[in-house]
C-alpha cells in the first residue's frame, strides 16, 4: 500500500523525539533509585555483593552486539580508504573480532572460562534470528526505499563515499545519500556482501533491538532489582513504539533511539559500579548513535552533559575519567567514524549539519523557505505555530496523520478520552500524532504525578530526577517538528 505522502522530498529530515523512552527511562530510574536510595550516589549498602556478576554476561553480550555493528562500520571505511570494494569477509570478520574482544573483557571483569561458549551460542543466536527476521520482511517504507536502499545499492556498486562524497546522483534524493549519516548504511553493506540479500542486510535493527534489552536488564541487575522486574523494563524500553514500527526497514530513528538507550544504561551502570566493560560500551554505543541520524549527536550531547552534571554533583571522583571517555567518543564518533558526513559537509557545504541547517553560501531548507516537512507534512493548524504548541499537540493530540488523514487539520483530546476509532488508525505504521498510542497522554500526566510524589519522599535525590527530566525537556525541544511521534 502505496504511503498517503505525495512527494518523496517531503520525507527528509524527520525528527525523532525521545518520547517513546521518558516513561520507560525515568519509571526505571525512579524504581532503582527508591529501592536503593544511596546507590546513584555510590553506595552499595542496599545493593547485592556480586551484582556485577548478576550482569556481567549480559553487559558482555551487549557490548560484542554493538561491537560488531561498530566494527563492521570501521572496516567498510577502510576497504573505501583503500580504493577496494567490499568486502564479503567483512561482516564474518567484524564477528569474529567482537567475539574475541568481548570474551576477553568478560574474563578480564571475573566471568568463568566456561561461560565463553554460552556467550559465543548467545551471540551467534541473536545474530542468526536478526538476519533471518531482516529477510523475512520486505522493506514497505517510504525513505527505506527512497534514499536508505538506495545508498546501501550504490556502495556495493562502486561508490566510495570517502574519496567521492558529493557524487551526481538523481535530483530527488542526492542530497540524503550525499549528506546524511551513513554508520547504518556502512553495516547494511558489509552484510549484503556476504549475504547477497537486500533485506537481510538490514539486520541492524534486529540486532540494536536486542542489545538494547540486555543493556537495560543488566542496567537493572546493577542496581539491584529483581530478574523479572528488570526483564520487565528492558522490555518497555527496547519495545518503544519507533523501535517496533521499524524494525522491519531501512529507516534509522529506532536504531539511534536504540544506541542511545545502550549509551545511557551503560552510563547509569559505570556510575553505580565503574568496570572497564561498561565503561567501554559507552563509546561504542556513542559511535554508533551519532553516525545512525544526525540528531543522535545532539541528543547524546544532551545525555552527556546530564551524565556530567551529575558527576559533578555527586561523584567527581569520576570526573577526569568521564570527560575523557565522552571527548574521546566524540571526537571518535564526529571525526573519525562520522568523516562523511560531518567533516565532508563542512568541507563542502560549511556546515556538519547541512542541509538540516546551513550557511550563507549554502543556505539550508529552511532558511529557502523549502523546508519539505513544513510544506509537505504539517498539518495545516500548526503552520506558522511555535514549537511549544507543536509539543502539546504532540502530547496531547488525538491520533492522526494529518494533513493527510483524518482531514487536514489535528485536533487535541483529553486525557484517557478515547474510542475504538483512535486505535483504528495505526494499521499504518507511522501514525504522526500519537504516535505513541492514543493512552499516552495520560501516561505522561501519571508520570509527572508519580515524578511529583517522588520528589517529596525521603531519601529520594532529587537531583538526579531533575537532571534526567530536565535533560529529556530541553532535547524535546531542540526541533520545531515534535509533533511528529518519530
């Protein structure tokens, strides 16, 4: 079924908005922090003696997913480096390295010899069912087969994105394959040189799925709570609407949103109980966030700049370490990994960002008043509205996907004011507002109660949930376009 957008420009720079993780992020939060109140702070009176060992397998199966799609990346940029093709050993390679280094680390952190081939088995499970559930559904979306497929299609076809970054490519989309990010293309195409398969190569988002769980459920174990309890929230995480919807596709917001929960729960974990592990999944889960979407970088700066208010407050016994590890990921992640687009954009067009935002000399969309998204997409009562009343329909309107339908026009709802109509509509997969479910609006109304009655209890810091909802407030509003759930 043909998508109700009638130009193809119209898709370009969709803004993903962290909606689909406050509830879930700040619910697990707030649990870890009520059941051991001094943990965030660096006590372990509540916490149990080996709750690293509860976790350390499934940190160090976290940490080799994320290796490998890292590693697969590094490797496609040097075959380019080299004037080469891609390689069809390049994947398998990226597999073996990932295996071998995660291993490693685990037996450097205490985890037993024995344990190696159950993490191998884990590993190798976890990528096989991806790849298989990659093949088993063809990509139906708009911008998966627009500008997504069709990058992945030019590298393996002799495109070298280093040497050649502002190739002539047709009109309609030359400015995406040219000046977007490329880290989840680079992946796709180490895979389809080995596989051959254009949908099996977009596992990536199979594989960020489930490494997003792990990070979260073992986030959980660090701070003491339950199997089940912790399943439990790894599941509301990793199971976030933009994650699910899709999975089945070359589109890149669930995968940054993923990488970015891995980045976080890693965070979170190395202030409670510092290991080189989770310390090394921070860069690595930054890598490949920043070099997912464009707005992975700013909202990991958002992240990063929470994580460090609160190791100035409470733990600056890790400072050095922590601005180290953070300005080597980004410069890693900007300089290095992300060379197209970030440092080839500016080379070229002046900016890092372009054509999201530009210059003078090459002025962006918006700044020519072409902006696809306002002209193409907006509903037509929020043209010309700030990015404050853009939210509220965000949060606070009746599931649509206008201006296409239902009408031109969205409309606001009271909360829990719903009917069977408002779950009709998301048989499409990329439902604007409410894009999170017709419930949501109430979900965030009991979660500014829960928040407010949590702010008052004893024993709670306070700051560490001012810090996190002040973070997550401010990176909603870095886009004029939350509106759209995506």
């Amino acid at each position: 079924m043909r998508s109700p957008q009638g130009n193809p420009a119209a898709r370009c720079r969709k803004r993903v908005s962290l909606q689909p993780t406050i509830t879930s992020t700040i619910s697990s939060l707030a649990q870890a922090i009520s059941m051991t109140p001094a943990s965030l702070s660096g006590s372990t009176t509540n916490a149990p003696e080996h709750s690293l060992d509860r976790s350390l397998f499934w940190w160090s199966l976290t940490g080799i997913l994320l290796s490998f799609l890292c590693i697969a990346h590094f490797l496609v940029m040097i075959c380019f480096l080299l004037g080469w093709s891609i390689s069809p050993v390049i994947a398998p390679c990226a597999l073996v390295i990932s295996l071998a280094a995660g291993c490693w680390l685990a037996h450097r952190e205490g985890m037993r010899p024995r344990r190696a081939l159950p993490l191998a088995a884990a590993t190798l499970a976890v990528v096989g069912v991806s790849l298989v559930l990659a093949a088993a559904f063809y990509d139906m979306s708009w911008d998966g087969l627009w500008y997504h497929q069709t990058a992945v299609y030019q590298m393996a076809h002799g495109w070298n994105p280093l040497f050649d970054p502002m190739h002539d490519f047709v009109a309609h989309l030359q400015d995406w394959v040219r000046h977007y990010a490329k880290g989840p293309w680079y992946v796709a195409s180490a895979l389809y040189a080995t596989t051959g398969n254009i949908e099996m190569a977009k596992a990536a988002p199979w594989i960020a799925f489930a490494a997003v769980f792990l990070a979260v459920f073992a986030a959980t174990l660090d701070f003491g709570l339950r199997r089940r309890t912790g399943i439990l929230v790894g599941a509301l995480v990793a199971l976030n609407p933009v994650t699910v919807f899709e999975l089945a596709s070359y589109l890149v917001d669930g995968l940054m949103i993923s990488f970015l929960a891995c980045f976080v729960a890693a965070m979170f974990s190395w202030f409670r109980r510092p290991s080189l592990l989770n310390l090394s999944i921070m860069p690595v889960a930054a890598i490949l966030c920043v070099n997912a979407k464009m707005t992975g970088l700013v909202y990991l700066c958002f992240a990063c700049a929470a994580g460090g208010l609160y190791v100035v407050l409470k733990r600056r016994d890790l400072l050095s370490r922590y601005l180290s590890i953070q300005f080597v990921s980004l410069v890693l992640g900007v300089l290095l990994f992300g060379f197209n687009p970030y440092v080839t954009n500016t080379i070229h067009r002046g900016h890092p960002f372009y054509p999201v935002l530009g210059t003078a000399a090459y002025p962006s969309l918006s700044q020519q008043g072409q902006d696809p998204i306002e002209k193409y997409e907006t509903p037509h009562n929020m043209l010309g509205r700030s990015r404050y009343v853009r939210l509220a329909y965000a949060l606070f309107g009746r599931p649509g996907a206008q201006p296409f339908f239902p009408g031109t026009d969205a409309s606001l709802m009271l909360p829990f004011d719903i009917g069977w109509g408002d779950f009709a509509i998301y048989y499409f997969h990329d439902v604007r507002i409410s894009g999170f479910g017709p419930l949501f609006s109430g979900a965030v109304l009991l979660a500014v109660v829960l928040l407010g009655l949590a702010m008052v209890r004893p024993g709670i810091p306070r700051e560490v949930i001012v810090i996190v909802a002040g973070a997550i407030v401010l990176s909603l509003l870095v886009s004029t376009h939350t509106w759209w759930a995506r």
